[in-house]
C-alpha cells in the first residue's frame, strides 16, 4: 500500500470515527431530550405561591404552601440533576467527536502535501475539505448548545436549592427568597429542550462527508494503481482466416498435413 493510499484510509477511517461519536452524541441527546421534557412538564405542575401577606391565622396555610414548594424543588433538582450528567455525555462526545475530525484533517493535510506522482490523486480534494470544515461548524454549534443547556441547568439548580432550603421554615423574612427562586425557575426552565436538537444536524453532515471520504479513498486507491498499459491493450483486428476458421472452413495447415 503507498503513503497516499495509507493516509486515504486514514482519513476515511478518521471521518467514520467522528460519526460513530456523533451517533452516540445523537443518541445521549434523544435520553437528554426526554429529561428535559419531563422537568418542563413538572414545571408546569409547579405549586403556585400566595403573592400577598396573609393574615395571622392564614400563615399556617401559607407555611403549608411552602413546603410543598420545597417538596416540588426537591423533585425537580433530582431531574435536573441527571439531565446534566447526561447533557455531560453529550458534549463528552462532542469532543471526541471534534478530536477525531482533527486527526482528518491532518491526515488528508498529508496526502494533499505529497507530490503528484506519489500521491496518484487526480484531484484536490476540495470537496472533502469543505465538508470537514462544515462538520467542525456543525459539531462547534451543537456543542454550544448543549453548553447553554449546561448552563441554564446550573442557574435552575441553584434556585431550586434556594427553595429547599426554606422547606418548613415559618421564618417570613425567608419569604422573599422562596419568591425569588420561583421566578427565577419560572424564567429559566421554558426552552430547555431547544439546547440540543442540533446534535443530529452535526450527525447529518457526518455521513455526507463520510460518504466524500469513501470515494476520495477509492479514487486516490485507483490512481495509485493504475491498469497496465498491457491491460488496457484492446485485440489486434481478427484476420480472413481466423473468420474462416471460426466458420469451420479447411485451415492452411490442414491442407498441408495431407
């Protein structure tokens, strides 16, 4: 095998790596998309709290409704919790992802640098490039998205931890903070599931340029080898007496054995 031949494979072997990872990115997203959807949902079932300063004998009522608006924050943080180890799996293998495209791109570097004659390319391999740097976009979009997510899962955590931490307290100075921390959920948690959906836009562009490497692979592997000009020789034009003898007519040797 040349060096050209070794560094297409390389490549092609490079760019089906970053589609594996960004399979399984597709796949952590499909499980992290459904955990959002159910923090959305629980958020929409979230207790409403009494705005105004009830009256004395109504405190006990209101005492009631916080602690259920730390129960609900409990529930929640669990949710938000797993969703950002799995939103951690994700950009995990984004990154894997992003390394693997790295490494194409370096080996296909290698085989444009190489000399006409050694590399046997007919052709630069523009059209590869570019998918290759589309894909490093994509794969650098889904990332930020999934970064955003991250964040804004940390702000919720941080708020719903503000809520638990007045379960059962009849402190009213704690009030406030309890107010606070919904709102800022409130604000928040809507959306969520936008973060993540250009995982499999990334994954998408994945199997295209795949698709590009394989045939770089089989043109670099054509070129490198080519046919013999003894192979592509077409035969020499059949003679009268080869049409003779194919018809069954007496040959020139046959009338001199007699």
């Amino acid at each position: 095998m040349s060096r050209a031949e070794e560094l297409a494979t390389q490549t092609l072997d490079a760019v089906g790596s970053v589609r594996t990872r960004l399979g399984r990115a597709v796949e952590s997203a499909v499980q992290l998309d459904d955990q959002l959807w159910e923090i959305e949902k629980s958020y929409r079932e979230r207790p409403e709290l009494p705005r105004d300063e009830p009256a004395r004998d109504a405190r006990p009522h209101r005492s009631s409704v916080l602690a259920a608006a730390g129960g609900y924050a409990s529930r929640l943080s669990k949710l938000m919790r797993d969703s950002r180890d799995q939103v951690a799996e994700v950009r995990d293998q984004l990154a894997a992802a992003a390394a693997a495209l790295q490494q194409a791109g370096d080996f296909l570097d290698e085989l444009e640098s190489l000399p006409a004659a050694d590399s046997g390319q007919p052709a630069t391999p523009a059209d590869l490039r570019q998918r290759l740097a589309d894909l490093g976009s994509a794969i650098a979009t889904a990332d930020a998205g999934a970064e955003h997510t991250e964040q804004r899962l940390g702000a919720a955590l941080r708020n719903a931890a503000k809520m638990q931490r007045t379960f059962g307290e009849l402190d009213t100075r704690r009030v406030p903070v309890v107010y606070e921390a919904s709102e800022a959920l409130n604000k928040g948690l809507p959306g969520l599931q936008s973060g993540v959906g250009t995982t499999s836009t990334a994954h998408a562009q994945a199997v295209q340029a795949s698709a590009v490497a394989d045939d770089l692979a089989v043109a670099v592997r054509a070129a490198s080898n080519p046919t013999s000009p003894s192979d592509r020789q077409t035969p020499a034009p059949a003679s009268e007496q080869d049409h003779r003898d194919r018809a069954g007519g007496p040959s020139r040797g046959s009338q001199l054995n007699r």
